[in-house]
C-alpha cells in the first residue's frame, strides 16, 4: 500500500513532464534557430544548443524587406485600437455592470452574439463597407475593424471590475454633490485601474497577433503589420531563409509574451469572465 | 375582517403611485444617462458590426463580385443552390468537422489533465503555468512559422528523433494522411493553455469539504474525480468546449501559413475555401452564401449540444 502513492506521484510527474516538453520544446527550438549560423542550419545535424550562436539572423531580420516597417505598423495599430477601445469601454461597461433595462439586455446579448458569431460573416460587408469609404488598403480600416472586434471582450471584461466596485462609493461622491460625470472620472475611473490596464492589454495582444482581417484589408507591402509580413516569407511548401525568418518570428512573439506573462495572475479572471460567461 | 383589508388596500393603494411616478421619473433620467454612456461603444459596433451582419447574409442572395462596376443583383437561392452542388466544399466542411472536433476534443483532455496536475502540490507548476501561456499570447503567425521549424523534413527536430530511432525520414506536412493530423497537433497545442488555465479556475472553485467527505467515505482518486469534481466543473466544461469548438472550426491563421490548405486541399478547413472563393476568385455572393451555411451550421450544432447538457442537467 506504502507503494502506491510514490508509484502515482511518479507517474504525476512523468505527464507533467511531458507536457513541459510539449508546450515549451517548440518555443526553446524557435530561439535555438534564431541564433544558429547558415550553415549550422543547411546541414543535416540537429542541435538545441547552437554550436556557435550569432546574431546574424537578427541583423538579415532587421534588413530584411519591409519587415522594420511592418513592426511599427502592427504596434501603431495596436496602440491606436488600444486606446480607442479603453475609452469607449469605460462608458459602455459602466452601463453594463450599473444599469437594468433593454440596454444592458441588448447590451450583453451582442456581447454573446459577438462571440458566437465567426468573423467570415463580417469580413465581406465590412469589405466592402470599407472600400466604400477608401478605407481598405488603410491601417485607418483595420484599425477601425479592430476596435469593433476587439470591443465585446473588452466591455465583457471591463464591466466585470465595475461590478467589483461598491456601489455605496459612488453614492457617498453623489450626496457630496459631484455630478454623473465627476463621479465616472474622480471615483470611478481611479478604482478601475488595475482592471483598464488587463483589459488594455488583452485589446492590445489580440489586435497585435489578429491576422485574417489584415490579410484581407491589406494589400500594399508598405500596409503590412507584422503577421501580414511574416505570412508572405512562408510560403506553404517550406522556408525561405528559416535563421532570419525566426530571428523576424522570435522578435515577433516578444511584446505579446511579456505582456501575457505581467498578466498571468489576472488571465485566471479575465479568461472566465468572458468565456464562461459569455 | 373584510372590511378591514379593503381599508387597508385602500390606504396602500396612493402611496406606491406617488412613489413610481418618482420612480419613473428616476428611470427616464438613468436610462437617459445610461444611453448617453453607451453611444461611443454603439456607434462603432453598429457600423461595423450590426448592418455588416445584416449585409453579410443578404449578399449571399446576390450574385455579388469582388471586382465589378454594377451593383450585385439578387439571384435568389441560386448559389445556395449551386453549393449544394459543390462537392469541394463540403469536403472543406468535413475536414472543417474533423479538424475542429479533434482539436476540441484533445484539447479538453489535456487540458484538464496539465490542470488537475497544476491544483495539486507537485513542483515546476509555476514553471509549467508560464510556460503555458507562451502559445496563448503567441500571434498564430508565428506559431505556424516555429511549427513548419518542427515538422521540417530535412533538419527538424521531430524528423531527427524519429530516424535516431532508426525510423522513417517523414514529410509530414506534405504527407496526403499525415498532414491532417500534423496540424491538428498544432492545433491543440495553441489552444490547449487557454483550456487549461478556465479548467485550473474551475477546479479551484470545487469545494474542498465535498472532496473531503468523498475521501472519508472512502471513495478512491477516480471515483471523486468522476462524481465530485466533474460535476462542479461541468459548467465550466460546456462553456469552453462550445467556445473552442466555434473558434476551431472558424481557424485559418495557422493553417493558412503552415500548408495553405495542401497538400492537394487535404487540410483546406471551410474558411480557407471561403477565402480563396471571395478574395482569388471573386465570387464574393457565394462565400457570402458559404459563410450563411457555417454559421447556420455552428448555431445548430451548438443549440443541440447546450439543449443536451441543459436537459441532462435538469434530470440530474
């Protein structure tokens, strides 16, 4: 009987083990890449510790055809549809998390459609609405189609910290004679914080890693966000240039893995607040 | 006695009238704000998010190009009629299915596995839990880059296990009954974390004291996984499992870059058929159409699902 429980802890860490291996290994093999020479990477030899690591493809990444420009697109269009989504979800949540009625029905019910519905539906009309408007081909056009796909997670997420905040606060600021809008921005607004900066982030990472819609809205190479131009050096069959295609892929990764792992306490919350319910 | 309740109703009777007249005047006033707070999230997602819905199922009944000077005529039921035809699709449609319930499924399995490890006390769990996260935050762009890295016939890593081995040198995205599976694999690995990291909150939330009273009733490690801890997570379950299912059978990133539907449209999921139909061939009326029967596809699929778990839940 003594046996058992050692025999099970054993095989707990065999499976978790396992799964280190397979969620980590593709990641440690990306970076591996990144820094291996040409010719370590032409010959047949497979090594995860490069032989003699160089910086090289990070220098060809950076050289590369479009791909600086294309980082600066994808963090200009974040940051833009970023700060468009926290403004206009802090209204939009506190309405969802404060007040009864239609809105708040219709409300939360295009938040669930939101979810449900695919992104095929939308992606034509929104085509066409925004060739109509000369906004394909624009970082203005994705920008404003992140903003939309990006808003019901975000109101989702927002208005669950509204709903933290203790309601007696704000009446305590409306018999002191503050006005609607003096309690949203000098009570309201301050206690939010911690929740607007997880949210930025969340709107932050998926507008910086979506890639349909900037495939399909995007034409001209200097248009390019980074996923767009990443897409365009691997074609289907294979790889051009693998060290400096995961030099450009590594560098990448980066702002969405840091930003993921400052989260990583607040993923936990955030993730159920919108899947679980929704 | 009668006459003693008819007193008193009548005396209740002004009194809730004066004070919902009150109410009511509350309400206007806090609908009025509240409608003056909601106008800036509205705007935007009734431009581009409703009358695009609204759009995008009636160009499905025109025969609507991507590249034309007329505006599309309505053709009826024509292209739902000629997709029904379009054997090419429903073949994308069956490996739309396959894909997406392997993808799900596996990632339900381990998922819940690496989250039962995770809630108990073994070591490296902070690591793991990091280490999870990597493929969520990762742009699925990338992820089929460092995929096409692993898989790479010539000096990937996979490959060279295998051969050490004294196995086969493999192609496995080129593969016609490998390539499939191969991206499944990809599949589960990208969204596994998302499914670990709701099942890891879920099973935080099952109450200690039933595991407990399970224990001392003597019920094994299986047996209180099975009727205490399932049950509190079911929830939680059917939740991801309908939201993962909608968002795999809708992929396309991945899949996109890693074989682009190939080898000879093996891994071509239903998106990427509605890709190439709207934007290389231009026939946009009829992806419009193909999207109209995926989306009607997944709300069937997902209400028979719900209406099962609800019905079951009900008896129980």
């Amino acid at each position: 009987m003594r046996n058992q429980p050692v025999l099970i802890r054993t095989l707990q860490y065999v499976f978790l083990a396992g799964f280190l291996l397979f969620l980590g290994f593709p990641f440690l093999w990306l970076i591996s890449t990144a820094f291996k020479s040409p010719a370590e990477l032409n010959s047949l030899a497979v090594n995860l510790v490069p032989l003699q690591p160089t910086l090289d493809n990070f220098t060809a990444a950076f050289e590369a055809q479009g791909l600086v420009r294309a980082a600066w697109n994808s963090v200009f269009v974040s940051v833009v549809t970023t700060v468009i989504v926290v403004i206009i979800s802090v209204p939009g949540a506190y309405v969802l998390a404060r007040y009864r009625g239609k809105i708040r029905a219709m409300g939360s019910g295009w938040v669930l459609v939101s979810q449900i519905v695919p992104v095929a539906l939308f992606i034509l009309p929104l085509f066409f609405i925004l060739r109509m408007v000369g906004l394909v081909d624009s970082l203005g056009g994705v920008i404003a189609v992140y903003v939309v796909y990006t808003l019901p997670f975000s109101l989702w997420m927002l208005q669950g910290y509204v709903a933290a905040i203790p309601v007696d606060v704000e009446e305590a600021g409306a018999t002191d004679g503050a006005t609607k809008l003096q309690v949203l921005t000098r009570i309201v607004f301050p206690l939010l914080q911690p929740g607007l900066i997880a949210t930025a982030i969340f709107t932050f990472v998926a507008a910086y890693n979506e890639f349909f819609f900037a495939l399909v809205l995007l034409q001209s190479p200097e248009n390019f966000t980074l996923s767009v131009s990443l897409s365009t050096f691997s074609n289907g069959e294979g790889l051009s240039e693998i060290g400096p295609l995961a030099a450009g892929a590594l560098i990448a990764s980066i702002p969405s893995v840091i930003f993921f792992a400052i989260l990583q306490r607040r993923l936990t919350g955030g993730l159920l607040a919108g899947a679980v319910k929704g | 006695m009668p006459l003693e309740l008819k007193a008193r109703s009548e005396a209740t009777v002004p009194k809730p009238t004066a004070r919902s007249r009150k109410q009511s005047a509350l309400a206007r006033r806090q609908r009025n704000e509240a409608v003056v707070l909601a106008v800036p999230a509205l705007i935007p997602v009734i431009i581009l998010s409703v009358v695009p819905l609204l759009i995008g199922v009636s160009l499905a009944f025109t025969d609507s190009q991507l590249i034309s000077e007329s505006a599309p005529g309505f053709v009826g039921v024509d292209n739902f009629a000629r997709l029904l035809r379009n054997g090419a699709f429903w073949n994308a449609f069956g490996i739309g299915a396959i894909w997406s319930v392997s993808v799900t499924a596996l990632q339900l399995v381990c998922g819940l596995a690496l989250a039962l490890l995770l809630n108990t006390d073994l070591r490296f769990r902070g690591v793991t839990r990091l280490l999870a996260i990597i493929p969520w935050a990762m742009p699925p762009v990338v992820v089929a880059i460092m995929w096409q890295m692993i898989y790479s016939p010539t000096n990937g890593p996979l490959n060279w296990f295998i051969t050490s081995l004294g196995g086969p040198r493999i192609n496995w995205l080129g593969d016609f009954s490998l390539a499939l599976p191969a991206v499944i694999l990809v599949g589960v690995w990208a969204g596994m974390p998302q499914n670990t990291i709701s099942y890891l909150a879920g099973l935080q939330q099952v109450p200690v004291e039933l595991l407990e009273a399970a224990r001392v009733d003597g019920a094994g490690a299986w047996s209180r996984f099975v009727h205490v801890t399932l049950p509190a997570l079911k929830p939680t379950i059917i939740s991801i499992v309908s939201l993962s299912f909608i968002w795999n059978f809708n992929s396309f990133g991945i899949i996109y870059v890693l074989t682009a539907g190939g080898p000879g449209g093996k891994t071509l999921l239903p998106m990427l058929f509605v890709y190439i139909e709207a934007f290389r061939n231009g026939n946009t009326g009829m992806a419009a159409a193909m999207t109209d029967v995926i989306v009607v596809f997944l709300v069937i699929v997902l209400s028979a699902f719900l209406l099962r778990n609800f019905r079951k839940g009900v008896q129980a």
